[in-house]
C-alpha cells in the first residue's frame, strides 16, 4: 500500500513541475488608478513623481480629481480599479 501511495505522489509531482515549464503569452493589462488632489492623494504623490512601474505588463493610467464626486461614477461603474478616496465614500460605496 506505501508503495502505490508513493508511486502515485511521485507520479503527481513530476507532472505538475512539467506543467510548469511552459511559458504562456501574458497579454497587457491596463490599471486606472483615481486620486483626489491634497492630503487623501498624497500618499501616491512619490510614485508619481518617481514614474513607479508595478510591472512590464501593466500600463497605469491615472486620474487626478478636485472634489469626491468626480471619482463616485467611475468607483461604481468599475472605470476605476483603484481609487484614494475619503473614508466616508468608501464606507458608503460598498460592492
């Protein structure tokens, strides 16, 4: 029983790390980031300013707004996928 038992996990082992030595063609993805001017974007300010890539296959668009309400319909509609935002839009805009 050990034997088959061993047999089978070494038979699982070897097939997973083939599957892995395929590379697959990793297409571009684009990130809408919003942000409000003053102290609740200010945490991105460095990354901006240094030009931060996350990764070469990820395009960074980014939205600055004067006032929350800019940012609300592009929160709710998905436009955005990451938005700096006051505490309370984000408590009362729930998915």
């Amino acid at each position: 029983m050990k034997k088959v038992l061993v047999i089978l996990l070494t038979l699982v082992l070897v097939l997973s790390l083939a599957s892995c030595g395929q590379s697959a063609e990793i297409k571009p993805v684009t990130l809408n980031i919003g942000m409000l001017k003053g102290p609740t974007g200010m945490g991105m300010a460095k990354m901006l300013e240094e030009g931060y890539v996350m990764d070469k296959n990820i395009e960074t668009n980014v939205l600055i707004a004067a006032a929350p309400d800019e940012l609300t319909a592009k929160v709710i509609s998905g436009e955005v996928q990451i938005a700096a935002v006051p505490t309370n839009m984000a408590a009362y805009y729930r998915y």
